[in-house]
C-alpha cells in the first residue's frame, strides 16, 4: 500500500494536541475506549497500548494486568507519566517513544495488544499490525477501536473530500475495511490470526471495536495434552 502519511507529521500533531487531546476528544472517545479495556481485562495479564498518549486509559485497565504504554509522541507520553505519578499506577511497567510499525519487543511478549485510534493514523497500516502479531503470544488478542470508512454514500464523499486536511492533522478518515481483512487473510499463515469480532461504536457507528486472536500453535496443544 502507498505510504500517504509521514511519521513526521504524525509526531508533530500529536505533540500539539498534547495539552488538550483528553479535553478535545475524551468524550468522543470515551464508549470506543471503555469497550476496547472491557475485552482486554477479559484476557488480562501482560498488555501493550500502542498510542497510549496521554495515558487516559491507563487508570481503568485491572489492576491485576501489567500496562506498558508506547507512543511516538514525547508530548505525550510526558502527560502519561505524569497521570501514573499522580494515580500511583504501580501496574504500569513503563512508558516509552516508540514507532508502532518497528516495536522493540521480543516475539510472543505480550498476552494483548491493544491500540485504540492508531492504525489509520500510522504510515503503514499493514506493518504496524504485522508487528502487533509478532509481539502477541498464542492464544492472545489484538483489539482495536477504530475508524472505520464509509464505503458508498454522502459519508464517503465527506471523507475523500476531507482526507487531504485530515493528513495534516495525523491521520486519514478513509480507511476501508477490506484493508483489515485483507491483512488478516494473509496472516492466517505461520502467525494464524483471524478475525474474532467487529462491533460498531458511538457515535453513529463511525468506529467499531476489532478483535483479532492469535491461535496458539498445534504442536503447543499436543504437548499440552501429553
């Protein structure tokens, strides 16, 4: 696929929205946000927030579960940190600048990765869940909440219209949902992933929340029930 953001430009408006972003889109996003940690505390244990921002999730994961927020703005992530200080959030492992589509994890690190209103605002979509398989272990989940592009209809038309001033705020409106399905079709190889569940979100179902699970290898089975 054509690379149609820069990471640059990505950096730098989200370090603009950095002193405002839970104020300006806290709301909007709050539904999406609390369905996306519901089915992540159901699997629970070791869990990654790709674009972990601010840290506004951070506070509603379970205590039980290890957090480790990445982001590729410094902005904010310096808010993030100052959220786990002030919460005393001591299940957060760290927070660091990362790029999502080159993780700095081991294989099989994480029981789930979880990416909240990240993929259509990364250069390439496809390398960064790439990577959200490679860091996930068997028998985890990559949920997603996302934007998800009309396909026909005045929608549509809004959303070509506006995706040149949306690239300049960091992120393209009209993604289409063959491209996470294509993904996946290719994935269902050595890393075996395969979608478990679309659920539309608020507002208007603009956004839905996207389950994808890792099957857990055969020869693992087998030797589990030996």
């Amino acid at each position: 696929m054509k690379k149609d953001i820069e990471k640059t430009a990505v950096e730098k408006a989200y370090d603009r929205w950095a002193p405002v972003y839970d104020l300006v889109f806290g709301p909007v996003f709050e539904r999406g946000r609390r369905a996306a940690i519901a089915a992540t505390d159901r699997i629970g244990g070791r869990i990654l927030e790709v674009g972990v921002g601010t840290g506004i999730s951070l506070p509603d994961y379970s205590r039980t579960s290890r957090l480790f927020g990445v982001d590729i703005s410094a902005q904010m992530l310096a808010k993030a940190r100052e959220r786990v200080t002030e919460l005393e959030l001591n299940n957060v492992e760290g927070l660091e600048v990362m790029d999502a589509e080159h993780l700095k994890f081991p294989d099989a690190s994480f029981d789930v990765v979880v990416a909240q209103y990240v993929i259509t605002a990364v250069p390439e979509p496809e390398a960064t869940l790439d990577e959200f398989a490679r860091v996930l272990k068997p028998g985890g989940e990559i949920v997603l909440v996302n934007h998800i592009g009309a396909e026909t209809g005045l929608r549509h038309a809004f959303e070509q219209g506006f995706s040149p001033v949306a690239r300049r705020l960091g992120w393209r409106p009209e993604f289409p949902w063959a491209r996470l399905t294509k993904w996946a079709a290719g994935m269902n190889g050595p890393l075996g992933i395969h979608l478990l569940e679309r659920r539309p979100m608020p507002p208007l179902g603009h956004f839905s929340l996207i389950r994808f699970g890792k099957m857990v290898a055969p020869s693992n089975v087998v030797a589990g029930a030996n």
